[in-house]
C-alpha cells in the first residue's frame, strides 16, 4: 500500500514537473541560440584580457610585504617608590587612543625618522625613473638628465615611501600590524623591523620627555630609558628586532619581520580571475547592447520570434572555394560530388522536407515562388540547388527564371530558347509546352530570356498569361520560381495569381526586421501565402 502511493505520487510530481522542465529547457535553448553567434567574439575578447593579466604580471616588478606585530599597553606612571613597579595596571586602552597610535605609526615623525636614517633620499624603488618627456628633452637637447637636488629627492621619495606602509588593528586586541612593501624581499623585511624600532623609540622619548615635565628625574631610569633609546636607534638601522625589550615603551614587539617567501604584488591569481570577471561582465554587456540595437536577422530564433513563421532551413555558407569562384558550380553543389554531402546539401535537403510536405494537401502541380528583399541574398542558387534535389528526390520539376532584368540563372546556365518567359509576355501566346529546356529527366527549364537581346524595362509582366502557361505543366510536381528581390522589382504582386505560396531567402546579418516586415506586409496585401523563411549563409 505504501508502494503504490509512493508510485502515485512520483507520476504525479512527473506529471507536474515534466512541462516546467520542458518549457526552461526551451528557454535555455533559444538563450544559448541568440548569443551563439557572439560566442567566437566573447571567446577572443576574454582570452585577450586573460592574457593581458598575465602579461601585466610578467613585466610588473613584484613585490613583497613583510610584517612585524606590537602590543599596546596600558602606560605606566613612573614613581621614585621602588614598589610602584610591582603594582599592577589596571586601566585599559579604549578605541581612541588605539587609533591615536595607529596614526602615531603612520605620522612624518616615525617614517621620516627610518626614511633619513638609512638614506632613502636617492633609492631608485622610491624616486623613480625620469618622466618621457624629461628624457626626450634631454636626447634632443642634451645636457644628459637633469639633476635633481637633495630637497627634491626626498620631497619626490618620501611619498612613495610612505605609500607602502601600511598599519592595521587585528580585530578588537591591542595589538598592531606594521607592514611594508619593497620589490626585495629582504629589505621589506627589514624596513618594517626600522619602522617598528623607530616607533618603540618615539615612545620611549615620549616618556622621557613626560618625566622631564613631572619632575621625576630619576637618574638610573634616564640611564635605562637611554640605553633603550640608543637600542631602538641600532634597531632602526639593522632592520632588526628579534628580542629587543623595552621596558620604557608602552608598547611591546610581539612578532619581527621575517624574510617573505612569496611576493605580495603582483597577486597573478587575482588578477587573472579579475580580468576573466572583467572581460565576461563588459562582453556580455557589449553584446546586450549591441544585440537590442542591431535590427538585422542573425538566427532562426529571430525568425520565429519576431516575425511568427517557421525557419524552414538555415543553410550554411559553403567553404569550397572553387565552387565559390564559379557560379554555375553552384547551382549544382548540392548535387556534386564534392557537395552532396556538405552542410550546405543537408540544409536544402531539411527544405525540400518541408516542400514534400505540401503533397499530402495538393493534388495538382504545387508553384512555389522563392524570394528575397534583397538583391544578392541567393534566392537563385538556393532554387536551383532545391529544384535538383526535388528531381532527385523523383518529383517532377519545373524551374523558371522569372528575374527578367538579371536573368543571372539563365544566363549561368547558358540556355538559348526562343520561346521564353520574355517572349510569352510578348507575344501574349502560351498554349505551346515548347518554352521548357530539359536539364535532366526529371527536371526541366523556362529560361527567362534570350542573352543576347537586352531586357525590355516596359515589359508587363501579366499575372493571367503566366498563370495560363502553368496550365500546361500540370503533369508536373513542383514548379519553382526564382522571382526578383522584392526591392528591385514589383513582378511578384504581378504572378501572385499564379503562386501557391512563397519562400522568402533571408541573408543572415544583411536583411533587417523593418525591411523583411515591410515585405510580408506587401506579400499580404497581394494574397500571396508565405510559406516559411530560409535563412542563408550563416556561420555556423
């Protein structure tokens, strides 16, 4: 009985989240479809930022931190009783007068005490090189570099030097951490073992000078604070302090610097997972922006999205660069050797499924026009490459050039007839079956004029004498119309009559929403039924 509800209520939680898993799914999927075409860029532009980190961590000199530790504690007043010594303190430091040390540490006083006494004034690390400009003014008019006096040495030197002193609270203790930073690992070390002696001295000589003011001239403490001082004054210029004690001071060290084993600065880690951040944030960002602007037909997604009909095909740009450099290859790639089994073949063959289609709603011949709003965009290499396969396919098929000003199928093919679309128009006479050319068993040819007579631009394209000669090729399957580029013609709306439906070619990254919309619009107004939209030479 447990079993069986345990069972029940698993197909019910199926049931219930089956759809939900179905329709993320999609969403994830149209997602990853709508940034796929940005993915080869947002690859180049993160592998580009990771690797201008890591070159930044190459050539940026490194540096080291060290730290020593110090206790603060309670100040203890001097007294000529031998016993106050052993009187315990009982008053504590408050938040303020940590602070008040803190910045004691940090004062002029301190680090220019330790900046002077070991000659710092001239250090390379902290004057610098000279500027650009500097250098440039004295190649051109020489005199070699300016010199600088001592004044400005230390004036440029000591900011720098104080730059990378750092001192911090540890939590809510009492206790101090001195650091500092050096491009040498062992002079890090050492400099913030000077600051932190140079701090123990200004502390002693505050309490020297405290006694002075009290009157409490004991002469043996002088002589303790003395030695102490003239102590932390060797320590300054030795960089170290491993067991000094001072008891003068109301501070004590904890911890000296140690030598570091690892540099501090650059921190390549973080800055390579710093510039990955970076580089996806701004790339996504970019192409968030640039995706919401651009109006041109990147994927199907769009198609079925913004337009609401079916992407019948994305076909691909062929990458046979001899079939490229001749026309006439083209027309035929998806039937040749070379190109029967490409991406290119395997797309039209998606189109011809769909064009199979109409079969099991049509008895007579299906006339099918294939379209563009652009010039240029392959509607004709994609109707012959489909007609081609339809014939291979069994299906008997009829091909026409309708594109009567640029007759580029025609004259690729290098048909000559008499009788053809141009002079049907002409002669008004379309009870003849003699304005065909057979191309293969299957599949047949009207040529849309004569090569060597120049398109006539007064010609009338009559919508009722197209639609009469279709009426003789009735035994036929599929008649297929490579029409003009909507925008270099009106003839469509003029054989509309004569059309089941429509397949408009759309060239990825060329044709725009507003442009393809505008055409549909027109399609529309003229009864013409669009069958679905072919997306040509994309990249992937």
């Amino acid at each position: 009985m447990n079993s069986n509800k345990i069972w029940a209520q698993m197909r019910y939680q199926t049931k219930f989240f089956l759809p939900l898993y179905n329709s993320i799914n999609q969403k994830i999927c149209k997602f990853l479809g709508r940034w796929e075409k940005y993915a080869r860029a947002l690859s180049v532009w993160i592998a580009f930022c990771i690797v201008s980190a890591i070159i930044y961590t190459i050539v940026t000199p490194p540096e080291y931190s060290a730290s020593t530790l110090v206790i603060l504690e309670p100040r203890r007043p001097f007294s000529s009783s031998p016993l106050a010594e052993a009187i315990p303190v009982q008053s504590s430091l408050d938040n303020s007068q940590v602070e008040s040390q803190i910045q004691i540490l940090k004062s002029e006083q301190v680090l220019k005490f330790v900046f002077k006494e070991l000659n710092l004034q001239s250090d390379p690390e902290y004057i610098g090189s000279p500027s650009g400009f500097a250098r440039l003014n004295a190649f051109l008019f020489g005199g070699g570099q300016p010199s600088l006096s001592s004044e400005k040495k230390e004036a440029l030197a000591f900011p720098v030097f104080a730059d990378r002193v750092s001192v911090r609270r540890i939590g809510l203790s009492l206790v101090l951490e001195i650091s500092f930073r050096s491009r040498s690992a062992a002079r890090s070390a050492s400099i913030a073992n000077s600051i932190t002696a140079a701090f123990i001295r200004d502390q002693i000589e505050s309490k020297s000078l405290s006694m002075r003011r009290t009157g409490e001239w004991l002469q043996g403490k002088i002589d303790d604070i003395k030695e102490q001082r003239d102590a932390s004054i060797e320590a300054v210029h030795k960089g170290s302090v491993p067991s000094m004690q001072f008891s003068a001071s109301d501070a004590r060290i904890i911890s000296s610097a140690n030598e570091p084993l690892a540099k501090s600065f650059p921190q390549t880690g973080l800055i390579v997972t710093m510039a990955f951040a970076f580089a996806l944030l701004t790339g996504l960002g970019t192409i968030s922006i640039y995706h919401s602007l651009d109006r041109r037909i990147q994927s199907k997604h769009q198609i079925q999205e913004e337009l609401g009909y079916d992407c019948l095909a994305s076909v691909p740009l062929v990458k046979d660069e001899t079939a490229l450099k001749n026309l006439k290859d083209m027309l035929f790639y998806s039937v040749s050797s070379q190109g029967s089994y490409s991406p290119f073949a395997e797309s039209l063959r998606t189109l011809r499924a769909s064009i199979l289609g109409i079969e099991t709603r049509k008895k007579t011949s299906s006339i099918i026009g294939i379209i563009s709003c652009l010039a240029g965009e392959g509607k004709t290499v994609l109707s012959a490459n489909v007609s081609q396969l339809l014939a291979k396919a069994g299906r008997k098929t009829l091909l026409v050039d309708m594109d009567l000003k640029n007759s580029s199928l025609t004259k690729t093919l290098g048909v000559e007839s008499t009788y053809n679309i141009s002079n049907i128009l002409k002669t008004k006479v379309c009870n003849s079956i003699e304005a065909h050319v057979t191309l293969d068993e299957m599949l047949l040819f009207i040529p849309a004029r004569q090569s060597t007579f120049p398109a006539d631009p007064n010609l009338f394209v009559d919508g009722q004498i197209i639609q009469q000669l279709f009426e003789n090729y009735k035994d036929q399957d599929y008649i297929i119309l490579d029409l003009p580029a909507m925008s270099a013609s009106s003839d469509v709306s003029a054989v509309s009559l004569a059309l089941d439906a429509v397949i408009i070619v759309v060239e990825a990254g060329r044709t725009t929403l507003p442009n393809i919309k505008e055409m549909i619009e027109q399609l529309q107004q003229s009864n013409v039924d669009v069958m679905g939209i072919v997306l040509n030479k994309t990249f992937f």
